[in-house]
C-alpha cells in the first residue's frame, strides 16, 4: 500500500512536471501578440466581473451611504405611530447628550406645511398660484451641520443663520430650477430660487419668507423639506412645548449602533420615542434596492463567470486543437495524455493568473480611487465602485476554478483522440 | 526480441472493408537494422504503426522481448512506447516550440528523470549525432536534415530497444539522406536494432535485411549481402 501510494505520488509529480515543462514553453514562445490578447481577454473578463458588480454595489452603497450622513445618522429616534411628535422631548434629549459614545445629534421639529410662490403676481382671486406640499423642519443649523453636514450640499444661495428668521433652505425636489420635474406626484415650484419670497403655511399660520439656499443631498426625505430656524418654526407651531419630530444620532464609533440603541431603550427613551439603528431606519425602497441589486449583480456575475470560462474554453481548443499534431506526437512518444492535459491547464492558469492580477491592479490603483474621488452621478446617490479584497479575492478564486475546467475539458477533448490519426492529421 | 505473428489490420470505409496487411508474420532479433519496402500502398507504413504500437491490429499479435502487446491497456502501451522504443517519423515531427535539447528532453523527463539527467542525456544524445552545437535551436531555425537528427537524437536518448523509423529520408536532400543513413548504420554498429520503412532501395540496400511488402503480404525476406553491418545474431 505505501509502495503502491508513493509510486502514485511520483507519477503525479512527474505528469505535473512534464506539463509545467511543456506549459512553460509553449508560453514562452507561441506569439507574443497572440497571449497579448488572451491576457487582455481574460483581465476584461475579470474587470467585467468585479467592476459591473461592484458599481451596482457600489450605487446602492453610495444610497445608503447618503441616508446614513445626511439623514439618518447611525441611530434614529422617530415619533411613534398615532403620535404627533416626541413626547417628554427634553428628557429625551437630555439621556441622548448623556449617551457614551455620542458625536452629535441634531432634533428636529416637524410639521406638515404648504409652500407656495407666485403669490404676488396674482391679480384675481381666481388666479392660480404655484404651492407643493412640503416638511418644515425646524432645526440648531450648528447641530444640524455637525450632524448632516448639511452646509455642505447647499447648491446655490447659502446655509442656515440661526438669527435669520425670515430665511428658509429649501430642498431642490421642491424647485424646478434644480429639479425640472412637474408631475401630478411631484408638485415643484416654477418661480422660486435663490433670493425669492416664499409663502409657508403651516395650519392657520402663514408667513412669508426667503429662500436664502437651497440644499441638494440625493436623499429625498431631505430634499423635500424646508429647514428653518427651529425658533421660527417653534413660533409657527399652535404648540408652547419642545416636543422635536426626529433626533438624529451620530455615534464616534457607527458600530456601536447596536449597543447604544438598548442603552436609550433602558433608560427610558423608547417610551417616547421609536428608537431604530441606522439598517433599520433606512428607508424601505433602499433595502428593496439592496435586494435588487445584489440579485441583478449576482446574475451579472454569473454571466461574466460564464463569458470567462467559454472565452478560456475557446482559446484552449483552439490552441490544442491547431496543435493536435503534436499532441499525437508527444502522445506517441511516451507522454501521457495526463501530463499533456495539465500543461494546457497550467496555460490557461498562467493566462487567468496574469489577467487577474493586472485586473485588480487596474481596480484597485485605477478605478476604485478614480470613482472615489469622481462618484457617478445617479439621481438618488453618488455612485462609488465597491471592492473590498476578500470579494475580490472570492471572484479571482471562482474565475481560477472555471479557468481550470474550461482549459482541462478542450485539453481532454483533444488529447483523447486517437494517437495516430492525430500524427498523420486524419 | 521483436515478433510479428499473423497480423491483419482492416480499414473500414462505408460498408467496404480494406484489408491492408494480410497476416503477416516475421522475427526481427536484437542488434538487426531491418528495412521495410515496397511501393505506396502496400501497408509498409500501416505495418510500421502495428509494430511500434502507435495502432491496433485488428488480429495478431505484436510480442516484444517475449511479451504480448495485444492484452495491454492504452495506458501500459504507453508505457512500452515510453521506455522500450523510439520514434523516428517521415517530417520529423518536433514540437516547434520546444528548442533541441528540450524536444529530446520530453520523454526522459516523462520517464521520472531528474532535469540534470534528463539535460545530460539529451546533450550526449545530440552529441552523437552531430548537433552539439545546435542545443537551444528551435525546429524552425533547423535545416531538414538538422530536424531529422533531432528526431533520432530524441528517439535514441532513452536508449531503446527499439527504433522504429517511418521513410526518415523521404524529405531530405541526398546529402542529408546518407547522414541519416550513416548515423543509423553508426547507433547499430553499436548494437541498435532499428526498423525503417522506406521506399528507396538505395537505403535499404545499407541495412541487414530487407522485407519487401506488395499489396499487404510479405513477397521477400532476405538477408542483405550489400549492407556489411555488424552485429546481427540471427536472420
């Protein structure tokens, strides 16, 4: 048994030998131009793998992302159903600056509100003027901003000054300007941008105010919202209390979430408040999205996967099958279909080997810096290309793996025929 | 050493079948350079195949050093065209993207010998036949009959019992012809036992005996006063 095991482990060695002797060869010296492409061949395919599901990834990721530091923050404490506000809202707010752990958080008050321009120039009663359906939001701009960094998306105009009571940041969803989009579902202003006199009505309060900027995020639930002072909205309100709509928490550790979220539950918030993590307060319609994309790019991937090991199939019979004759000559002399076999799975490794590796040079010294600092612009979040180093490292292992088989199956094709009708090419 | 018993080998096209070799049988004994001839078609090559195990006989027997060949395996076949016998084809058939040595190197290194070895033997080899200064040539930068020598270098390398050679001078000018010639009469003046097919009388002339084939039988098998060569033990 051990004669028999080691004679079996010689003659693997030597089957593996000969054909990394063979392989070796052939690749040294078959043209240049010729493994040029096949390399080239193989790193599109296995860009095609990791880049079109990575910017899949990579949009949904950069949706998320945009919820996550311009809207939710890393835990959410929301009004509970059949609720209208936070009650107890100072207590709330006293246990979140309590709260270990905390960067900073922004309370907002919230309310239903009509912002309508256009007004002026009505000269009739009957004349129609131009109003959306918008979300006041009263906020600390300095809370806000170490929050949101909400500044930062100020397309045109400028940000919140706390003492300016008669300004307003207005969401671009609600200006046609920014957002050329007026259907019966998305109402926007025609007349309104920077500098313009705004009506808003919240109840039986009206005011008239300025657009002093006007904020852009990619976040819908921002970007369909007027933010003002919260003391101009608190003046607005038919209410005396401090009760906020939302609090927005953001943790110097965003892993944290989960351990903080009870932390609030056992001292007293959840009474009063929906208390969520970020993945849990994230809008449905990104989760679906999620869903949807990791489907789309597994799919995608699979027919990648499916490209690369025809495409490597292809090269492979072709190169064997154009070099049959010598297939029935090595045949002929002694070298076993085996060691034959494996010279032209080592060349297929060879060709996947170097296609991967200038592939993930290109993705990780080209591409992913590249989308880093030029994100695609898509309408709900800047678009980055996702490739973390052990995914990619999965896929270059699955592509090595359909590149074995695809290169052993037209080697086996080949080798199998018959010795002589090989060497005389009948 | 080599016994060809009763062999028949039948080409089937449609419903025809073609009987190309009609039971033939002879002996060839250890240290004979025997020459097959006849004209085109009449199985000298198809002969060849059954003898050096590159084929099947449809019926007969191939014995080789008093072993049956019929009852092996592809894979024993391969074994025994590995380690007992060379190879020596009409267009040399070098694999053209293996240099010299490495084309002589292939079946030592197939035989489990270390690099060394496997570089030592096939640098004797070619030595022996006049190409020691063409180690890292490549088939394509190699005249025809460079190319041949080659081919004997990698057939004799192994040291085998047997070489069989398929008309190894049909390709080559008269001058390279008659070195071919010359180093198989020299590899069995030291005790080779070579088969060529040929269909030129003028190197069959040169060995010990020669077969004439017509028409899938054997019409001649006579010892050759022409061919002065040594070491032939039995007719």
């Amino acid at each position: 048994m051990m004669r028999s095991t080691s004679s079996l482990f010689q003659s693997l060695a030597t089957t593996w030998k000969v054909g990394l002797f063979l392989a070796i060869r052939d690749i040294k010296r078959s043209n240049i131009w010729t493994t040029v492409l096949i390399i080239f061949i193989m790193m599109l395919t296995f860009l095609n793998l990791i880049v079109v599901r990575g910017i899949l990834v990579g949009l949904v990721e950069g949706s998320n992302k945009a919820y996550r530091e311009r809207y939710i923050g890393d835990l959410i404490l929301e009004t509970p159903r059949l609720k209208q506000y936070i009650e107890q809202s100072p207590f709330v707010i006293s246990i979140v600056e309590g709260m270990p752990e905390l960067r900073a958080y922004s309370a907002r008050y919230l309310t239903g509100g009509v912002l309508e321009a256009g007004y002026r120039e009505k000269i009739k009663a009957s004349d129609s003027t131009e109003s959306v359906n918008v979300i006041a939001t009263g906020i600390d701009p300095a809370h806000e901003n170490q929050t949101t960094h909400l500044e930062r998306y100020v397309v045109a105009g400028s940000y919140l000054d706390p003492n300016d009571i008669d300004g307003v940041l207005v969401g671009a969803s609600l200006l046609f300007n920014y957002t050329p989009v007026d259907t019966p579902s998305q109402r926007t202003l025609k007349g309104a941008d920077i500098g313009s006199k705004v009506r808003l009505t919240i109840g039986k309060n009206v005011r008239e105010v300025t657009i002093r900027g006007v904020i852009k995020t990619k976040v819908d639930a921002v970007d369909l919202r007027v933010f003002m002072p919260q003391q101009v909205l608190r003046s607005m309100l038919d209410r005396s209390d401090y009760s906020v709509g939302e609090i927005s928490i953001v943790l110097s550790d965003p892993s944290l979430d989960r351990v903080l979220k009870p932390y609030l539950l056992a001292n007293g918030v959840g009474q009063y408040a929906k208390v969520s993590t970020f993945d849990e307060g994230v809008p449905r319609f990104v989760k679906d999205l999620i869903v949807t994309f990791d489907v789309l790019s597994n799919i995608i991937g699979s027919i990648g996967l499916a490209v690369a090991a025809i495409t490597i199939f292809i090269v492979i019979f072709v190169n064997a099958i154009t070099r049959r004759k010598y297939i029935g000559i090595l045949k002929g002399i002694g070298v076993t279909g085996s060691s034959i076999q494996c010279s032209y799975i080592i060349q297929a490794l060879f060709y996947a080997f170097v296609g991967i590796a200038l592939g993930t040079c290109i993705v990780f010294l080209f591409l992913k810096p590249y989308f880093a600092a030029n994100p695609i612009n898509f309408p709900f979040g800047d678009g980055i290309l996702v490739a973390d180093a052990p995914d990619v490292f999965v896929r270059a292992v699955v592509l090595f793996i359909a590149t074995a088989i695809a290169g052993y199956i037209p080697a086996r094709i080949v080798v199998r025929q018959n010795t002589l009708d090989a060497i005389l090419g009948r | 050493m080599l016994e060809a018993q009763r062999i028949t080998k039948d080409f089937k096209s449609g419903e025809h079948t073609l009987r190309v070799l009609k039971e033939i049988s002879f002996r060839v004994e250890s240290g004979q350079f025997v020459s097959i001839i006849g004209r085109s078609g009449s199985g000298k090559s198809t002969l060849l195949y059954q003898l050096s195990l590159l084929d099947r006989p449809t019926s007969g027997s191939i014995v080789i050093d008093g072993k049956a060949m019929e009852g092996l395996n592809s894979e024993e076949r391969t074994q025994v065209r590995l380690f007992e016998l060379g190879y020596i084809f009409q267009d040399y058939a070098l694999v053209p993207t293996l240099s010299a040595i490495e084309n002589v190197m292939v079946p030592l290194l197939m035989q489990g010998k270390d690099n060394a070895l496997a570089v030592q033997s096939a640098t004797d080899a070619l030595t022996r036949v006049g190409l020691s200064d063409k180690l890292s040539n490549l088939p394509s930068q190699l005249s025809g009959g460079q190319q041949q020598r080659v081919s004997i270098a990698r057939a004799i390398a192994h040291k085998p019992k047997i070489i069989f050679a398929d008309e190894p001078t049909a390709n080559l000018d008269s001058e390279s012809s008659e070195m071919i010639i010359d180093v198989f009469k020299k590899l069995n003046q030291e005790g080779q036992t070579i088969v060529m097919v040929t269909h030129e009388m003028e190197y069959a002339e040169k060995t010990h005996r020669i077969i004439r084939l017509s028409d899938g039988v054997i019409i001649s098998d006579e010892m050759n006063k022409k061919g002065k060569l040594s070491n032939t033990k039995t007719a």
